[in-house]
C-alpha cells in the first residue's frame, strides 16, 4: 500500500539507493576535508618569523605576593631593613653562598647574613649561577631556562645565556622552561642579588635527581672567573619538633664545617650543598657558617619547624677577632635575642597588659614557649611613653629563668618603679617598650677616678658602681642622654646615694654589656 501511494517505480530503486550512497560518501569526505581544512591557519611555518615576545622571553614571578612582597616599594624597603641588620663585612669575597629559600617572613633575616657579604663586591661579581632543588617538577638531572631574563617586583635580571648554552652540552643539563615557571627556590633569591649587586646575569639551574660529583664537575671551569659567584639555594631540616629539629641542624653545620657529605633527609637541597662542598675542596674555599635558625624562631609552632642557615666560602677562613669574655657573651647574646625575639617581646607585652589591666603578674609556662627561655638569664625591661622614660626595672644578676625575669620586671616596670605613678591601662595605647638583655660582670681594677674614666668604654658599657651598702647601676642606653664620661660616671654615683665628687679607695666598679630588643615603636 505505501509504495503504491507513491508510485515507486521499482526498476529504478537501485539507481536510486547507488546516488544516495554516494551522496552520503561525499558529504562525509567533504565534512573531514573541511575539518582539516578550518583547523588550519593559512600561514605556512616556511614563512615563520620570530616575534619580539619570542625573541625577548622573560620568566615572569611566580611567588611574588606569597614568599616576599609583590610591591616594589615595601619589597625594597624590608630588603634594606634585613641587610641592615645583618653581622660585619668580610674582607674577602665570597665565592659560594648557601642560603635558605622560605618565605621571607621565615628565612629573609639568615639568608640577609650571606647577602650582606656580598654588598663590598657588588661592582666585582657580574655572574650568579643560582643552583636549587625542583618543588614542582619531577626531573632527572638538571634543568637550564631558555628565558633572555628573569622578573622580580624590583625589574628584570638578564640571564646569561652563553654559559647557559656551554651548561646545555653536558648531558646532565637539559632546556626545561616548565622546571622554572613556578619554582620558588631560585626566585626568591633574586631580590637580595637585585640590592647587593651592580650589574649582573644569571644562570638558572634547577636541578632533580642529580649526582652532586656531576654538577660540580660541569660547575668547576666556570667558577675559575674572578668575577662569578655560585648561590646554593638549600632549607634544612623539615617538620620535626624545634628542639629536634636544633639537634639535627646542628649536626648538619657541624658536617658542613667538616666538608663532610650530607644525607638527602637532612636538607631540602641536600645534592645543592654536597656540590658546594666538592667544589670547595677543590677550589680552596673554606665555609664558614654565619647564622641559623627555624620558623619556629618566628612562627610560633614548635611541633613543625623546617631549618635555615647561611653559610660564605671564600679563599680561607675570615681572620677570627679575639674577644674578651664579655664581647664573647654580648655574641651569645645577640644570637639569643636575634632567634627568640618575638617571644620574649611576646612574655614582655603580657608581663606589662597582665600588671595594668589585672594587676596581677604573668607567669609564662613551659607549655608555651622553647625550653631555651627557661635558662637562667638577667634582663631590664623598660618602657617609654613618647620617647619620655615611664618605667625601668630590672635584675642584675641571673638567678632566674629568663622568660620569669623578664614577666616579673615587665610588671615592677609599670607598678613599682618608684620615680613614677603606676601606669594606667589608659597609657598602654602610648607606651613602648623593650629588654635589654645582661652579660655577667667584669671588674675594673683602677689606680684612681681618672684611670676609671679611661677604661670605659662610652657606648657600650653599663657600670655598677658599690661603695659599703650603697649601690648604684646605669644602662649603656644612658650614653645617649649623657655621653661625656665624667658626666655619665658622676650620674652614676648619684644613683648610688653619693656625692658627684666623692671617691674613695673602696669604691668597686663594674662593666657589663647588653643586648637590647626593641618592639616596635608606637
């Protein structure tokens, strides 16, 4: 019935089916030849030309905003303030450094103790080989970048690529731009290169699974050049407890110092530093170790701490100043306060709200803070209030824990120093603070009065003057107000009850020196 509807004729049905297959066999070609066809651009590579974007590649930053400030002006300004404060100039230049790769909040302060060193060499050292560990890319070998520069918030940094191209002919070195596009380990060392250096390149190697005996065997010729520098990106230790991860960290100083090869477990850039320790054995160079320190010293977690240090080699070992005791203990000290700064500022700042707002003393707990801050220890804790002394009070000698010292002074400071009212909670708003940290004693042994005035030292020296039952005591801090010394010595036997011209061969004199922690000024 329905062929019949449509008069079919069914002599021609298989004309008909042949031009439909054919039809149908068409169109699919046409459909695959178009495909091709539109994917295509109507250029042909025999015509390529390079780009400006091709022909000036730039490694842009990755990191910036997370492991250091991503604007220019606050990124250089906190670069200023870690060189500032970092230890003296060498006197030679350095060849090597080993420096931490952490955000900056963690590790700027150690890697700025290296960095430093390189400020006096800034016009002599024109080429950096920056050597670190690959975080995010699995590699065997090394990886070179085939970038023109590298871009930090402070501008571009030229890569070398001469030497990259002589790197790239050893087969452990190998192009790898993915490597570099997010690794943070060389980048966050530019900044410091950027402050400390004139005019410089760079060659940026990451490398993976590498011997060190390889990379030091390429590295070696290059090193030979007066004016190239190698920076060693490596951290220490990871995630173990402070007090372990002190232990273990040490260990791996004390390795470094002995030129002996580090385990992979002790750094995150282990194969980094057992170059470095190849190439300084062949070269001549002696390592000398300029800080330590954890996240745990900034932080606040102490059950998770990963480990930083910085070490120079140069061409034999700084000559070592000798240094009386008190000099040796104003070291140990400033060490102490540098590592552990924010938690005694921490025991401080509680000592001082606890006293005015409750009126009761603050007792730090084990619990709380590094078993280091319970070492016996003797501080002043004084507090100002627009530049005007408010409050000082303070032990001469250690008797106690100092995190216990410092809390009990910090209360006396605000209620029971005598020459003022007790501070209220109104003022806190107003009032700085800081500690200033006590050496041990050191007598004077003197003819007279002007054989005294000799021996100090303005600046520097705190003295306690006894005579009988009267006793008086002066801060260094005092020089800035009075920085003539009879006057200084005068003032101080007017805290000590007697008369500005009164001597006697009885009187005892002693020197101390301290290590001042200052919070921020408000």
């Amino acid at each position: 019935m329905f062929f019949k509807k449509f008069n079919v004729d069914y002599r021609r049905l298989p004309r008909y089916i042949v031009i439909i297959a054919a039809l149908a066999a068409l169109a699919v070609f046409n459909f695959f030849y178009l495909q091709e066809y539109i994917s295509s651009n109507s250029e042909v590579i025999n015509n390529y030309s390079l780009r400006d974007e091709d022909m000036n590649k730039t490694r842009e930053a990755a990191v910036a905003g997370l492991f250091y400030p991503a604007d220019v002006y606050q990124l250089s300004s906190e670069l200023d303030g870690y060189l500032k404060h970092a230890g003296p100039s060498l006197s030679r230049r350095p060849h090597i450094l080993i420096v931490p790769h952490a955000g900056y909040m963690y590790s700027a302060k150690v890697a700025a103790q290296a960095y430093q060193k390189l400020q006096p060499f800034g016009r002599e050292i024109r080429k950096v080989i920056l050597l670190g560990p690959s975080h995010r890319v699995a590699l065997n070998g090394a990886a070179l970048s085939s970038a023109d520069s590298f871009r930090t918030p402070l501008g571009k940094v030229p890569v070398d690529r001469e030497i990259t191209a002589v790197l790239a002919q050893d087969k452990s070195f190998t192009y790898n731009d993915l490597a570099h596009k997010n690794e943070h380990s060389l980048e966050v060392q530019l900044p410091f290169l950027q402050k400390t250096l004139q005019d410089f390149s760079i060659v940026p190697v990451v490398y993976g699974t590498v011997s060190p005996e390889a990379l030091a065997s390429t590295l070696r010729p290059l090193l030979d050049r007066n004016d190239t520098l190698l920076v060693i990106s490596a951290d220490l230790s990871h995630y173990l407890d402070y007090e372990t991860a002190r232990k273990v960290d040490e260990h791996t100083a004390a390795l470094v110092a002995e030129s002996k090869p580090l385990d992979p477990h002790l750094s995150c850039g282990a194969a980094g530093i057992n170059t470095a320790l190849l190439l300084a054995r062949e070269l001549g160079l002696q390592p000398q170790m300029l800080d330590m320190a954890s996240s745990g010293d900034v932080g606040g977690d102490m059950q998770s701490v990963v480990g930083y240090a910085a070490w120079v080699f140069n061409r034999g070992a700084e000559p070592q100043k000798q240094l009386t005791p008190l000099e040796r203990e104003v070291e140990n000290l400033d060490n102490f306060g540098r590592h552990n700064r924010q938690a005694l500022l921490d025991i401080a700042r509680k000592g001082l709200e606890e006293a005015v707002l409750h009126g009761k003393k603050y007792a730090p707990s084990r619990q709380d803070y590094a078993d280091v801050l319970f070492d016996k220890g003797a501080a002043f804790v004084t507090l100002t209030k627009k530049g005007e002394l408010r409050g000082c009070i303070g032990s001469l000698i250690a008797g106690r824990a100092i995190a216990l010292d410092i809390a009990a002074n910090a209360y006396a400071a605000a209620l029971e120093d005598v020459r003022f009212p007790a501070v209220k909670a109104e003022e806190l708003p107003d009032l700085s603070f800081s500690i200033s940290l006590l050496t041990d004693y050191e007598r004077l042994h003197f003819k007279n009065e002007e054989d005294v005035l000799k021996q100090i030292v303005s600046g520097k020296d705190g003295l306690v003057i006894r005579d009988g039952d009267r006793q008086g005591v002066l801060l260094p801090s005092v020089w800035e107000q009075i920085p003539d010394k009879r006057e200084f010595l005068n003032n101080l036997k007017i805290k000590a009850g007697l008369s500005p011209v009164y001597w006697s061969d009885k009187v005892k004199i002693y020197r101390f020196r301290v290590v001042e922690i200052k919070a921020d000024e408000n």
